[in-house]
C-alpha cells in the first residue's frame, strides 16, 4: 500500500537551468538523475523532482520542508549562500533572525527562482 511507498516531491519551475542553478549552487543539492526534461535530487532518503511546467511558482502554499536537527545553523549557511528569507507576521508565532517558533517548531521559509515557497523546519522537544 502507499504507506510502504516512497513518496516524491514535485516541484514546478519555469525554467529548468535556472532552478538547477539555484538548487544545486545556494542549496547544495546533488542530482541524481535528469528525467523527463526536468532532474531529480534525493534528500535524505526522499526525492525531489523539479519539472518544467508554466505554472511554477503559482502556488501560496509552501511546496516542500526540509526537517533539520539545526534550523538556526541551516538558515547561516544558507544566508551565507545567498538564500533569502521569508519574514511572516502570524498571530501566536514568534519570528527572529527569519525564524517562526511556535506550533512545536522552528521553521524558516524562502524562495526559490521560480516563486516557489520552501522551508526548513525543526521539531522542538515537547
């Protein structure tokens, strides 16, 4: 059934090059594997596929979280790569140094080349 399945993240983007660019050089993902005219990187045991598609970056809803043990560390480094940071205003969430706390979590949301909103996210202990 699908619970045993691997299961694999779309992710649409406009222009292939580009978001390869962005995804390999400021994320440091490696590809695995060029597919169908798009390229798919594993991340942690799970995969990405970016697709081209003319409906990249139309979504307001985040399309992909990272779980990481060190959200603070993540987001320097990623600053220090040229990421940038989303900034949130949410009732009940408390946002600093482009980190949301609240909800059990730490997470920080960015964009990609093409619009797409992504986050890194940490579990806080209960």
């Amino acid at each position: 059934m699908l619970s045993a399945a691997p299961i694999r993240a779309y992710i649409p983007v406009s222009s292939v090059p580009r978001a390869r660019k962005f995804y390999e050089e400021k994320l440091g993902l490696k590809p695995k594997e060029a597919y169908a005219g798009g390229v798919i990187y594993e991340c942690g045991g799970a995969e990405a596929f970016l697709y081209p598609t003319s409906n990249a970056g139309t979504s307001k809803a985040s399309q992909a979280f990272w779980q990481v043990e060190d959200v603070e560390a993540e987001v320097a480094e990623l600053k220090a790569r040229g990421v940038k940071f989303e900034e949130y205003d949410m009732p009940g969430i408390t946002m600093k140094n482009s980190i949301a706390t609240g909800g059990g979590a730490k997470t920080a949301w960015f964009r990609d080349t093409e619009g797409n909103i992504l986050a890194i996210s940490q579990r806080l202990a209960p």
